[in-house]
C-alpha cells in the first residue's frame, strides 16, 4: 500500500527529529559515516583560525577614527554580543551534534523551508567569503614578495578581469590547495589550519610585546572624545571581525565527544580571540595619537615600524595576513563542504553531494565542486 501524500503545508513545516540526526551520525555511538578524529584543540583552532583574519590588521584604521582610545571598549562591547551567539551556537550544536550547522538546527525545530532558506543563505555567505578573502591573499603574497625578493607577480596573473588583469592566478591555487588538504582528511587539514593559527596569534602577540614599548599615556588621555554613540557604532564596526564562530558547529560528524567538544570549543575560540583583540587595541592606541588612525593602511605594521624604527614589521604582518587568509579559506572551505554534505543526506541537493571516499572518508565530489564553483568566483 503506497503511503499518503503529504499536503504542501506538511512538507514545508515538516522537521527532522534530533533523535534521527544522531542515529545517523553516529553521535552516541561514534559510528558515523564520516571519521571522528579531532579533538578540542583543533577544534579550537578552527574556530579561532575562521574568526582571526586580516580584518584585525586593519579595522582599528576605521573603528578607532568613530570611538578614540575608547575602541578597547568597543571590542569588549562587541565581544560580548558575539559572546552571546556564541552560547547560543553551543548549546544547540551540543543538543544536534551534526554537520549542517545552522541548517540542520532550524530542520530540527522549524521545518523544510525555513531549513532551505538558511541553508541558502549560508552557503552564499560562506562561498562568497570564501571566494572574497582568496582574492585579498594575492595582494599581501604580493606585498610579502615584494618585501623579501623585491619582485611581484604581474598583475595580469595577479587581478580578475574586472581589476584590470586576465586571471586571478595565486586565489585559484590558494582554493585548490585547501581543497587537496580537505581532500586528504579532516584530521590532516585541523593539524595544518593548527599550525597556522598559532602562528598568526605568534604574530598578534608579537605586535603586543613589541608595541608595548611605545606606549604613551597621554594617547589614552581623552578616552571617549565621541561619547558611548561612539562606542556602540565601533562596535558595530568590529562585531565583523568576531564572525567565523559558527565553523566550529560544521565540524559535529568529525569530532570525538561531540556533545562535549563543540560547546567547549566554541567557548574557547570565542574568549581567546575577545582577549586578543583587546589586547591589539590596547597597545595600538596607547602607542599612537588617534588622529594617525584616520584613513591609515596597514596600521598595525605603521606602529611597529615607528616603535622599532625599523621596516621589518611590515614584512612579518604581511607574512601574517597571508598565513591568515590560507586560515580562514580553508576553514569556510571546510565547512561549506560540511553543510552539503549534511543537505545531501536529508535529500535537499543531489545525492552526489553525500558520497564518501571510502579510503579518507571525506566527501570528495563535494569538495571538488565547491573548490572549482570557489575558484571560478575568484579567479575571474
């Protein structure tokens, strides 16, 4: 007896119990169709390497113009409004384990069509930076080979189309080669955006030590020359720089303990980026007049250089960013892959999307498609 059609207004309300996520994903029992290999410090790297890109490398140039020496409250304030996502993200990703993130957490409590459009927004969102953040890496590799070999690829290869070139070569390379580490394993590429992670913190805590030395009190002196509406509207100015939190939550089929893991994770990515930034704030303005902020490029790496009086700053910041931005690629790379891999399962793409190579036990179709949908929004 063939079963009863469901009504539109079924299968648009209808939701995916958590209990059959789980089963699925082999939650509970740590038998799932993707290897669970990564632990919390990885994990934590993921979040921290997603969130932690070029934009605290410069955004003091545009926050700090709007809220004086009061921008280190600023990154408290906005700190504390992604502190609360952040909470939220955690429980909900200890509650559905899995690896759509935000769209198999509104299949399980809102239904088809809600899930449908998060979904769409999120691969949009995560595609597009993706694409975005590959084509800034071929500006700082650029700047670092300039600084240390003193030559540049030429802009033809270097620049899309509409930037005056013929084709984005080093933003293509940088796509496919996330893409061949996602590819190899999951493990593999946590312990490579690892390494990378620490190094770019390395580069922030240098920028610390070393910009402490120029600290001045009078700098601090006038804290809120703009009042708390200069505050808030910084805030909301560096609330971008926190976005990446979310990436923890595509991981939930690859982790061990996931119920335990992610929240942690989360929690951890979140309080080491808050303390980071506030401390790059405190040191930036207490080592510069607010006024040198104004429309200032490369901020960061313009303080160390008038601290040490000395151009190799500039050279390990752009060493940094480009560090960085592979970070970042290969993380919203990552997680992009995840959430169709989870949309493929639940029958909302083709089943392509949900195959696994049985021998690294990633979905290599997926990771293919993306890197070349990715490299084609990049490169041209």
């Amino acid at each position: 007896m063939a079963p009863p059609q469901r009504s539109l207004r079924e299968q648009i309300l209808q939701r995916k119990p958590v209990s059959a996520m789980t089963a699925e994903t082999g939650t509970d029992t740590g038998r799932g169709e993707l290897k669970r290999s990564i632990g919390v410090f990885q994990l934590s790297m993921f979040g921290i390497g997603a969130t932690i890109g070029t934009g605290i490398f410069f955004v003091l140039s545009e926050a700090v113009p709007v809220a004086g020496p009061a921008v280190i409250a600023s990154f408290v304030f906005a700190g504390v409004v992604a502190g609360l996502t952040a909470i939220c993200y955690a429980e909900l990703a200890s509650a559905v384990p899995v690896s759509g993130s935000s769209y198999s957490y509104a299949y399980a409590t809102l239904g088809e069509l809600v899930a449908m459009v998060v979904a769409a927004c999120l691969l949009l969102e995560y595609g597009v930076s993706a694409a975005a953040v590959a084509v800034g890496w071929s500006q700082y590799l650029n700047e670092l080979f300039d600084n240390l070999f003193g030559f540049t690829i030429p802009e033809s290869l270097s620049q899309a189309p509409e930037g005056g070139g013929i084709f984005n070569l080093p933003a293509v390379l940088l796509v496919g080669m996330c893409s061949l580490l996602l590819i190899r394993g999951a493990s593999e590429s946590a312990k490579v955006n690892a390494v990378m992670v620490l190094i770019k913190i390395g580069v922030l805590v240098l920028f610390v030590v070393v910009g402490v030395r120029g600290w001045t009190s009078d700098n601090l002196s006038d804290f809120t020359p703009f009042g708390l509406s200069g505050i808030t509207s910084a805030a909301g100015i560096i609330f971008f720089s926190y976005i990446g939190l979310d990436a923890v939550s595509t991981a939930g089929e690859e982790v061990k303990n996931p119920r335990r893991t992610l929240p942690l994770a989360i929690i951890i990515a979140l309080v080491t980026v808050t303390s980071l930034y506030v401390a790059v704030a405190v040191i930036a303005v207490a080592a510069q007049p607010m006024e040198a902020f104004e429309g200032q490029e490369a901020g960061l790496a313009a303080i160390l250089e008038a601290v040490t009086g000395s151009t190799w700053p500039g050279t390990v910041l752009a060493a940094g960013a480009v560090i960085s931005i592979f970070s970042v690629t290969l993380v919203v790379l990552y997680g992009q892959t995840r959430i169709l891999f989870a949309m493929g399962r639940d029958g909302m793409v083709p089943p392509v999307f949900h195959r696994v190579n049985p021998r690294t036990l990633t979905p290599v179709h997926t990771t293919v498609i993306v890197a070349v949908a990715v490299s084609l929004l990049a490169g041209v």
